[in-house]
C-alpha cells in the first residue's frame, strides 16, 4: 500500500535560474543542496531549503529541442509561474496503480510513457499526474529513488532555528500551498479520496476565496481555492491559467520586520492585511508568494 511522506518541493518555473538563485539567497538565505542540467527533461534547476521548505527552481535549457519538452511547454504557456507540487513516497507502483483507477493520467521523466515502463517491469523513480485530472500538476517521487540526493530535512539534527531566529526575515514553517480550482467539491474529492487526505475545515480563503484546506502525506497542508471574483489575484489566476499552482504561504515571526527585510531586497509589498502580506510577484519571478503571522488551519 502506497504511503505519501514529506513534501519534497514545489517547482517555480523561472527565465534566468542563476537570477533567480542570487534572488532566493538574498531574500530567503537558502541552504542549496542541488544545481544541475536534467537530460531527459532539458531543464535546469536547484533546490533549495527554506525553514522546513524546499523549493525547485527551474527553467528550460537553451537545448535544441527544449520547447518541445514539459518544461518547455509550460514555460512557452504560462511564462514565470509556479508551477506544480512534489512529494515522497513509498511504494510508487502502488500510487500509480491508485491514481488510474481513479482515471487520472500519469507520465513518467520528460514525459515517458508509464503504462510501457509499467509492462516492461522497468518502473521509473518519479510520476507526474495530467493537471487537468488532479487539479494542477503533481509530482511523485519513490523516496529510496533519490537517496543519493541528500535532502538537509533529513539529516540528523537538522533545524530550521536559523530561518525562525537568526534570518531577518524570520520564517518558521511553510503554513500552506494553494492551488486554484473550479470545482471545489471535485478537487477536494481527489486530495481527499485518491490521495488519502485529510479534510480539515472549509471556510473563507485569504483572497476572497471559497477553501477547502486539505493534510496531505506527513507534513502538508493545501488549500482548494475557488475564487469568487475573477478581479481578484487568485480569480485572476484562474481565468488566465486554469487550475493551477497559484501561491506559497510562510509563516513568519514577525511581519513587521519581514517588511523591512524585504524593502532592504528591493522587493514591494503587492498587498497588505491586518496579518498577512502578498510580495509583490514581479519582484519575485512571477511567484504569488505570501507571509503571515496565523497559525496554519489544522496545525
């Protein structure tokens, strides 16, 4: 039986990655502990460890035959964006057997056809699900296929105490991802049934939202959001993009001093609530990337 473990990280789909990396450093004061040319997908990426977090940067290889990929194809469409989330598991073949019982598709690395690998007996390390079947795109990755990469949550001892209470900008934790959907009660339904979540309230969004916010795995919470004016970011987003990865929550320490840190980076504030604030994204490659001192639903 399949089990989802940690969140592994989300992707941020970006134009120039060494940019984006100077970027990440300045303003998040990463721990980086991967950087490199993907073949069999034309990319390049990093990853890089914020608090409990990890974030992929990414951005298509100046390759011949680059735009043709997945990569290349998202970058083409919807340009600096987030764009999917990514977790650990156990027992991949089971997930896989899982998600097309509930008829969602899947394709293996560079966009490989998985029912050949699964025929074959050569079962790849990782699958990604069709976005239009599971609400935006998702990968899932077989823990034991990338234990030579050494994630930095997973070393003994590993603290996140320098984000919290030495980085200026004092992040504690992710609190949630959001992703926009159209159908609330189908999207829940997947997080929920095929994926085996946790519902754990329903109620008004941070931006003007209908949300279902959703534990997946160990350590993640989702929220389901289904805007309710198209005027507003995540509506927006929607009408642009369709379902889609649409924003990273942090919670931090203090945002009063997170606000002067990220005026000190250069980077604007978009929106300001009582408790929350939204950078603005073309200050940050195009990410909808949110601060809040709230507790995240569910913790």
């Amino acid at each position: 039986m399949f089990e989802i473990g940690r969140f592994y990280h989300a992707i941020h789909m970006v134009s120039d990655l060494d940019a984006a990396d100077g970027w990440y450093d300045r303003v998040f004061g990463v721990e980086r502990f991967y950087k490199g040319h993907l073949a069999v997908e034309k990319r390049d990426a990093s990853l890089v460890v914020i608090a409990d977090f990890v974030m992929e940067p990414m951005m298509s290889s100046r390759l011949p035959g680059a735009e043709a990929t997945p990569v290349g194809r998202f970058y083409a469409r919807f340009g600096e964006h987030l764009h999917s989330l990514a977790w650990y598991v156990k027992d991949l073949r089971g997930l896989y057997e899982r998600l097309r019982s509930a008829g969602v598709r899947v394709t293996g690395p560079g966009g490989a056809d998985m029912e050949a690998a699964s025929a074959s007996g050569e079962f790849p390390g990782s699958l990604y699900t069709h976005p239009r079947d599971s609400h935006g795109a998702i990968e899932f990755v077989d823990v034991e296929a990338v234990s030579g990469l050494v994630d930095p949550r997973f070393r003994p001892g590993f603290s996140t105490s320098y984000w919290s209470d030495e980085h200026p900008l004092g992040v504690e934790r992710v609190a949630y991802m959001t992703v926009v959907v159209r159908d609330l009660d189908r999207a829940a339904g997947f997080y929920a049934g095929a994926l085996g979540g946790e519902v754990l309230r329903r109620g008004r969004g941070a931006d003007a939202t209908d949300s279902v916010f959703v534990h997946v795995g160990e350590d993640t919470v989702i929220e389901l959001a289904r805007p309710d004016d198209e005027r507003s970011r995540a509506g927006r987003d929607l009408a642009r993009n369709g379902e889609i990865m649409h924003s990273v929550t942090f919670e931090v320490r203090d945002l009063d001093a997170a606000r002067r840190h990220l005026a000190s980076c250069g980077v604007r504030i978009a929106e300001r609530q009582s408790d929350d604030l939204v950078l603005d994204p073309d200050d940050c490659f195009g990410a909808v990337l949110r601060l809040t001192e709230s507790r995240t639903p569910g913790r």
